[in-house]
C-alpha cells in the first residue's frame, strides 16, 4: 500500500529527520472542502531550528510526486521525544478573509470575494467562475461577511459544495452521486438521529417589499421518518424572486436536511472497502466526498427506495501512512461525544 511523504518550505521532512506518525484528514462538509488537516512527529532536539519548521510554511502532501494536499504549518509543540507539528488545509483559509470589493467595501458577489481575497494574498486560485450576482439584493451589505460563510450560502442555493483543489483552485462542485467504494456487508452498521432533520421548509422572504411564506417538502421522508417543520429566514437577502427561494429550499433538501444522520464514524480496512471492480482499495486514495456503497444495509434505504444497499459520502478520512485500516466520517454526521459537539460550526449570517 502507498502511503505519504511531507514537503515543507520546498524542503523533504525526510531530508531533515525521521518523521513518524503522520495523520492526514481530508473533509467534505457544508463549510467547504478538501485536505483539512496533517499531523506528524519528529526526533528532533528541542531547541532544533530550520526554515521549513516554521509557521506559516507551506505544507505539501505528497504521494509520489504528486501534490495531494495543502495546507500551512503550524507552531511545532514539544513531545518527549522531539517535536510534533500540524499543518491546516488552505481551504480554512477561507474562514480568515473578509469578502470585499478591489475597492475595500463590503460584497456578497462571491466571484469578487474570491479575487480579492487572493489580492490580499489567500492561497487559492479562481479557475471558473462560481457567482457573478450577488448574494444579498443591491450589495445593501451592513457588515461584513467571511469567505467561508459567503461560499457556504452560494452552495446551499446551488445545491452544490465549496472546496479548494490539491492545486489551490477554489471550486464549486455537486456531490458525487456514483458510488467510488464498495463496503461489503456485515461492515458497517451505523445508528441513526433525527438531529437536523426536517420534511418540510417554511421560508420567510421579502417579495416585492411583501413578506410572503413559501415551502418545500419531502413527502417519502415524511411518510416514513415523520413529518417536522423548519423554518428558513431569507429576509435579510432583501428582496428576492420566488426561484431563489425554491433553489435555495431544493438546495438544502438535496444537500441532506429530509435524511436521518449518523451517530458514528467507521473503520475500514482494504478488505472491506473495495473498488468497483472488487479489488481492495488504496487507503490513500479515498477522499472527502466520495461516496461509499455499503452492502446489504437495508434497514435505513429500503424504507425510501426499496434497495438492498445504503450510499453515504464520505464527509471526513482520517488516514495514519501506512496503516492498514481508516477511519470514515460520514458527510450527514451527528456525534454523540463532547468533542463532536463542540466542533460543530455555525452558518453564518447569511442564512445558510
């Protein structure tokens, strides 16, 4: 099985010492996408100095000679031993830049957002445009929004996601709907909640300067898990047309609001996760956003669709080189233990 190699400043961790226990995540969520996280350990004095082990070093994940991840170097902590690091994926970038025009005011046209985040020196690239039009009516913006949240409202009304590339493109995509993974029965059994669940979607929004209430269901959902309301407040994008209303309320139904969450993550090894052609998987090459099939769970899917397996995509992998087993999060996940609940992260002001 191939596994990782780090590059850091331009630098091969290995040409400055032996680097053990590294850890990458890749993520896929509402809140944007692509490597998130790698952490790693070396023997090192801990008084050692170099250029590549300082913060802000760019972090290259390298399988081969290939760029799989990106991400910037945080301060190194002292362990027993020597020293441990992590880098953050660049798309977290986006949570630190403010979405304003080449002129410093305020936008929500995400386009504009992007190209001058980038001005002001986030590490992305815009290969395609994603939004041309604003997100709130005449750019009428009374305060000011971050990347992350903005990109996170356009995809909510896309029905898409938001990620950033191993190459550092900002991209907009819709979820994978084949399956990259084949899970063999008897793997996997996770429980299910009815946390963020929802049947039907009441949205307040502005018309015309008339507040005005419209919906949008799942009926197969409701008639199964039970119907429940949720209401969706749009007034602050001022006046807006009825098809941005149905696009963004379609747009959450189809990014998973009117489906049961899981309450666990899951353990895989090659055997278990195969290729569509039945070979064992490269735990290396599985990634956020992929989309899993696992066999001969029907408790959950034959309910709506009458089939014999259950399609989930992958929302985080947490991957240790060379280990012969990962860990899958799925995308709709709603953890039981503290540390699942304090990691959740808000919308926004944007209605998302």
């Amino acid at each position: 099985m191939s596994g990782f190699n780090l590059r850091s400043g331009g630098y091969w961790l290995g040409s400055i010492g032996f680097t053990d226990a590294l850890t990458t995540r890749f993520a896929w969520s509402q809140e944007g996408g692509g490597f998130h996280e790698a952490s790693w350990e070396m023997d090192l004095p801990l008084d050692f100095d170099h250029p590549a082990l300082q913060r802000g070093a760019l972090v290259e994940v390298m399988d081969g000679g290939l760029v799989v991840g990106q991400g910037h170097l945080s301060e190194p902590g002292r362990i027993e031993s020597g020293k441990s690091f992590t880098a953050q994926g660049i798309y977290r970038e986006a949570e630190h830049y403010l979405c304003f025009t080449g002129g410093g005011a305020s936008t929500t046209i995400l386009d504009t957002a992007i190209t001058s985040a980038i001005s002001y020196g986030a590490p992305f690239t815009l290969p395609t445009s994603i939004a041309t039009s604003p997100m709130i009516t005449a750019d009428a913006v009374q305060g000011l929004n971050h990347l992350d949240v903005l990109a996170t409202s356009v995809a909510v009304e896309q029905g898409k996601r938001w990620f950033v590339d191993a190459d550092g493109g900002f991209r907009m995509v819709a979820n994978d709907t084949a399956p990259t993974w084949q899970m063999t029965p008897g793997t996997a059994y996770p429980g299910v909640a009815d946390d963020d669940y929802a049947t039907h979607l009441f949205a307040r929004y502005n018309a015309a300067g008339t507040l005005t209430t419209r919906s949008k269901e799942d009926v197969a959902a409701s008639q199964h898990w039970g119907y429940r309301q949720f209401p969706v407040d749009l007034t602050p994008l001022g006046a807006i047309s009825t098809t941005r209303v149905d696009n963004r309320l379609a747009g959450m139904l189809a990014r998973g609001k009117a489906r049961l969450s899981f309450t666990e993550r899951i353990e895989v090894g090659p055997a278990q996760l195969l290729t569509a052609g039945g070979r064992p998987a490269d735990l290396s090459m599985i990634r956020g956003g992929q989309v899993v099939r696992v066999h001969g769970l029907d408790s959950y899917s034959q309910w709506l669709n009458g089939l014999p397996y259950l399609d989930f995509v992958i929302g985080e992998c947490e991957w240790i080189n060379g280990s012969d087993s990962i860990w899958l999060t799925p995308e709709q996940f709603s953890g039981r233990s503290l540390a699942d609940r304090l990691t959740v992260r808000g919308s926004g002001n944007l209605t998302a």
